[in-house]
C-alpha cells in the first residue's frame, strides 16, 4: 500500500497521545502480521498486544517477524463471528485498531465490530480504523480512485504478486492450504463511504470522530469513546 508507513505512524501518533504512551493493553483487529501494534509498541515501549487475526499465515509470519517479540499475543478468531470477543484475553485496552480489515466486512458486520470495540473500551479510550474510505461526490472519488491506482503501479510488489511467491515456497505450503481454506470463499465487500462508518461510530457510543489522515480513497478515521 502506498504510504503505508505514514499512515502506521498516523494511527500510532494518535494512540501514544490518547493513551499518554502508558502501559495499556493495545488491540490490533485484522492484524495480519502486527504491522500496526509492532508500530505502536515502539511507541509506547511499556504497553502489550493483543493481534487477533484468520489468517494462519499472516499470524505466523508476525510472530517470527515482529520486533515487538513476546509483547504480542496472537489470537486467532474471526470478526464476522459474533463470538471473537470471547477469544480475548482480559483487558482493559486503552486503545483499538483496524487497519486493511473492513473492506472484508459487511455494513452490519462493521456496525456490530464497532459496538464490540466500544464495550471493550473505557470512556476515553480511542478506536483507530484505518482502510479505503471513500468520501465526496461519485466524480471525486472515480479521481481519488484513479490517484491510487498510479501510486499502487509505481510500486514493483503488489498483493497478488506477494501471494503467488509466497505459494511457490515448499514449507509454507501447510499454512498457505490452511489460508486458502479458510479465507478463498470470501471476497472484498464494496468499501463504505466515510460518512457510513462516521454514523456507525456515533451509533455504537463513540462521541468523538473525525478523519485524522487521508491519501486518495485510503484514510484513518479515530473514535473516542
């Protein structure tokens, strides 16, 4: 994703000063391989992790690879799922974030993910979402969509091309069977605008939301509780 960096230092600058960089449990929704809560722990170098994900590929790949080590506990459980939650362990957690998650998700899925984020947070504790988030009339973002597609083709590796190596590697092959099984059945839902996820905020008890970062269609949307 172009910019992803920025966007990860985006969504940690926001949970460092909404947590005051304290020892809070951090929860990664869609964590992938923790990319974001490997961010956001060197921020906030007294804090643990909790990275809840499907994949088995992706969750082993972080807990090989994320500098964060053992401050990462990872989960596997599934957000369509109404039971995820239970998979957790005890918080509380001073923040939530999701990023690169919600386009597998639809609009009642989301709205029942923000009403879980919001009863395991406390009053000021700060949800981060963070994924393609359209906004503006059906012009700007056909132009908004177009900007990121020239960013995404200056770019040699792309999501597609990760997976056909990583399926030519012998001892992944277990995990990445594992992966298909579970993940090939479902395909991307048509991305919400960012006003849909604005309402779906305010309407699970958030009582403070607004875009804090946004590239073309990508954006970061911050929630308070």
């Amino acid at each position: 994703m172009p910019a992803r960096e920025h966007q990860l230092a985006a969504i940690a600058d926001y949970v460092e000063l909404a947590t005051g960089g304290a020892a809070a449990a951090i929860l990664d929704l869609g964590s992938g391989p923790g990319s974001v809560a490997d961010v956001v722990l060197r921020r906030c170098p007294d804090a643990r992790a909790a990275a809840v994900d499907l994949d088995p590929w992706l969750i082993e790949l972080g807990r090989r690879t994320a500098s964060a080590g053992t401050r990462i506990g990872w989960i596997e459980a599934d957000l369509r799922d109404p039971a995820w939650v239970g998979a957790l362990p005890d918080g509380p957690y001073g923040a939530v974030t999701c990023a690169t998650t919600l386009h597998w998700l639809d609009h009642s899925e989301i709205r029942r993910l923000y009403s879980d984020a919001a009863r395991l947070l406390p009053h000021g504790g700060i949800l981060l979402v963070a994924d393609v988030l359209p906004t503006g009339s059906p012009g700007l973002q056909r132009l908004a969509r177009a900007a990121a597609a020239s960013r995404e083709g200056a770019h040699e590796e792309t999501w597609d091309r990760f997976w056909r190596d990583a399926r030519t590697v012998e001892q992944f092959a277990e995990l990445v069977e594992e992966r298909d099984r579970r993940l090939l059945p479902r395909r991307p839902r048509v991305s919400l605008p960012v006003e849909a996820h604005a309402a779906a905020l305010a309407e699970a008890g958030f009582r403070d939301v607004g875009e804090v970062w946004r590239l073309h269609e990508a954006a970061v949307l911050a929630a308070l509780r």
